[in-house]
C-alpha cells in the first residue's frame, strides 16, 4: 500500500522513538508520557491515538512518580549532617521543600523534628585554628588557659605587676583534607607563622578600636613570615606561596579558610582562648572575646581583672559556642524568624497529639517560653557562668558576689558576672564582640554588639 513503510524504516522509526523516551526518562523531574504514547503506538501496539486511553491511567500514575523531585543520596546525606535528623525524616523533608536544603532543614524544626539545632550544623573539613594577640611592645601572645590564681588575676612571675592589655588579637582557621596533614608538624609551624604574621599585619591598617572584622584571605597571603616553615622544604617567606609549597610536599589540597581580628582600646579588653591545643596557641577551635570596660587606667588590679574574666568568657564561648554575644546583638528578623517556627513546632504537636484548641494566646506563651531558653543558649551573655573560679580566686570571688548582692552557691549567669566586676572596677562592664572559628563548624560565630 502507498505510503506503507519498509521493514527496515519501520525499525529505524520505533528505535528512534525509543531512545528519545529513554533519554527523556533520565530527566527526574520530567516523565515523557507523550513520548512513550507516541513509542507505544509506533510499536503496533494500538492501531491509534483513540485507542491509548487503555495506557493512560497507568501512564500518568508512573508520571506523577518521576515528575515529583526526587532527592538524591548526596542531599539526604548532607541535610542529615546538617540538622542530625533521620534519614528517612530528611528525604521527607527535601521532598516537601523541593531539594532546598534550607527549607528542608526549617521543614524538619516547623515538624518537631527535635534533633535539628543551630550547634549541630557541621561540614566536612580538617585543619587546625590559632590565636594570638599583639601587645603595645610590638611582641606576640599566645592565649593560654591561666593555670594559677596568679595568672588567673593577670600577674606576672616576676614584680606581680600587671601583664599588658593586649592592643588586637586575631583567630586564624587553615583547612585541610585530612586529619593525618593536620597533625603534620610542618602544618602546625605554618598556621602558627602565619597568624602571628596576620597579627602584625593588622597593626598597619584595617578596623577601628573596638570594632571586630573579618580579614581579607588574600591580604593574609600576600603577608611575609619572619621565618620560612622549613629552609630547605618549604623555603617561600610569603604566606601564599608557603601555603602552595607545603600543600605540594603534603600531597592535599590546604586552604586559609578566613581570618578574624578583635581591637582593643582603653574601654575594651580583648581575650581569647584555643581548645583542644595540637602546639601553643593552635588547635581545633577558637575563640576571641571583646570586653566593654570602663577606662581603668594603670590601675593592675583592675587591669589583671578585666582581663581575666574576658578571658574566661572566651573559655565559657568555647566551651558552648553561642551564636550571638548579647540580646541586642540577635537581628529582630532573626527572632521573629525563630518564633514562627516554634509556633509551627507547637501546632504541629498539637494536631498529632489530637488535643488542639489551644488559644492563640496559649500558643504564643508556649512559643515565649520555648523561645527564652533557646536564647539562653544561644546568647552569651543568657548564659550560666561556667568559668567563674577562672576569673579570681575562690576567696575574693565570694567578696565579689556579697559586694555585689549576689547569693553564693545560686545560678550566676554572664550577665549577673558582669554586674559583680563592674561594681569591683566602678563602671559597666559587659560582652561587645563575640568571634569563634572551629573545624567542623558549617560558619563561624561572628557576632557584634550595635552601637
């Protein structure tokens, strides 16, 4: 009959169709029904359009299956090392938010999913982070956790005067691939030259007294080392140029991550602290405080004790990681944001516990409640003083607190400490500059009082 194909054509014709409704098919959130109609009839199958309504209910049931966004093991994977929910709970949640990995995550909080906190955010990554703070001599400190009640109150072993007010600090986090580079003793000499190379660099330009930034990445690497990590090994004095050589010898890829500077004044001290410590002043995370004071002048017991306690407050931040210093440092966007989950959280639980018919206002109680002592945790000066015997000694800590009209033994939060040392030095005293940088924290802490 005219018109009628060949074999061959009629060969060339069906395998054609086929492979464009496979190639279509691997598209997950598109399933070509018409494609494969069209293959089926190509077939012999049916001898018309007509007569495709037999495939369409099976046809557009296997469509609906593909043509939701299906999420991939990667994003289940790192929605689950976000926020500690269970696997199944985070395909649940990509699924509904369409593979946004935040709108996932709010999903799982808004859905009572409790394991989901701001703490347990992490990615993967080794490296090391070091402190050190610059002094008005010019020479370099590093911060360590006082070990007597004389360093606690800031005196020397020598006359038991006063030690320095440091004038700046900066934190440092250089990455690496694995931990096995990062206890390399050659890596470890690199973060600590090149912090203290960073901590010189910023006595030349960039922030303003009491004020907290970021440093630029490539400024630090454009920064000379006073010595090279290894002569012969890595010889280049230039910080960018002896990154680059030692990742070479190490055989990984290894990156500044960022830096950090904290300034200080006459009314601001400045602290820090380093945790689990690999070589002095390095370790695997770190914390700078600033510390608004009143001008205390020469005075060395008022110096040596502003110092101390912002130095146990960097060790309270370490400990606990706050996300913000003060309350009028969390964005009023923030804490709306915040309320709106918890609100969903409550009536979620409500609707699955079949109780209900809660008032708004109920609701809104329940969600302050909830909402306050998530801020004592998340705020750092909310927070239960945990370093207290670290700012003075036990004896002169309860003159302190009976001075201050604080009852011995009680709940001291940061807040109540504050009002204790600023009674002591006879001005306000409070936390205004807040920096962590950990390995294995998905962002730093970066938090800053408003003026």
């Amino acid at each position: 009959m005219k018109g009628d194909l060949t074999d061959p054509q009629r060969e060339k014709r069906r395998s054609g169709i086929l492979r464009v409704a496979v190639l279509s098919s691997t598209n997950s959130s598109f399933f070509p029904v018409s494609a494969i109609m069209l293959a089926v009839r190509s077939l012999g199958l049916v001898s018309s359009f007509g007569s495709l309504k037999t495939f369409q209910r099976p046809l557009l049931h296997l469509h609906r299956s593909f043509s939701s966004t299906q999420p991939s093991a990667e994003l289940v994977k790192q929605l689950r090392q976000n926020t500690g929910a269970s696997i199944g709970k985070c395909r649940e949640a990509l699924k509904e938010t369409a593979n946004d990995l935040e709108g996932a995550a709010r999903w799982l909080r808004e859905n009572g999913v409790q394991a989901v906190a701001a703490k347990s955010l992490r990615a993967a990554g080794e490296g090391l982070v070091a402190c050190v703070c610059r002094l008005p001599s010019g020479g370099l400190e590093v911060f360590r956790s006082p070990k007597s009640k004389a360093e606690s109150e800031g005196k020397t072993e020598g006359d038991g005067s006063s030690v320095q007010v440091p004038e700046s600090a900066v934190l440092l986090e250089v990455n690496s691939e694995t931990d096995f580079v990062a206890q390399n003793d050659l890596f470890k000499r690199f973060v600590r030259l090149t912090v203290d190379a960073s901590a010189r660099m910023s006595q030349h330009g960039g922030g303003q007294e009491g004020d907290g930034m970021l440093l630029s990445v490539a400024d630090v690497e454009g920064t000379q080392l006073t010595e090279p990590v290894d002569a012969s090994k890595v010889p280049s004095l230039q910080v960018g140029e002896a990154l680059q050589q030692l990742s070479a010898l190490v055989g990984e890829k290894l990156v500044i991550q960022r830096a950090g500077l904290l300034n200080s004044s006459a009314r601001a001290f400045v602290s820090g602290y380093v945790h689990n410590e690999a070589s002095p002043g390095v370790g695997r995370l770190g914390a700078l405080v600033g510390l608004s004071a009143p001008d205390v002048g020469t005075l060395p017991e008022q110096i040596g004790l502003l110092n101390g306690f912002a130095r146990a407050l960097a060790m309270q931040a370490a400990a606990t990681r706050p996300s913000f210093v003060t309350e009028a440092s969390v964005p009023s966007s923030t804490m709306e944001a915040e309320r709106q989950i918890l609100k969903a959280a409550v009536l979620h639980e409500e609707a699955q516990s079949g109780r209900g018919g809660k008032s708004e206002e109920v609701v809104m109680k329940v969600v302050a409640g909830r909402l306050k002592k998530q801020m004592e945790d998340e705020v750092l000066e909310l927070q239960e003083m945990l370093t207290w015997s670290r700012v003075v000694g036990e004896e002169e800590g309860k003159q302190l607190l009976q001075q201050a009209g604080k009852k011995e033994g009680g709940k001291l939060t940061v807040k109540a400490a504050c009002e204790v040392i600023s009674k002591a030095v006879g001005g306000p005293v409070r936390p205004s500059h807040l920096m962590i940088f950990g390995i294995g924290m998905r962002a730093p802490v970066i938090s800053f009082e408003s003026k």
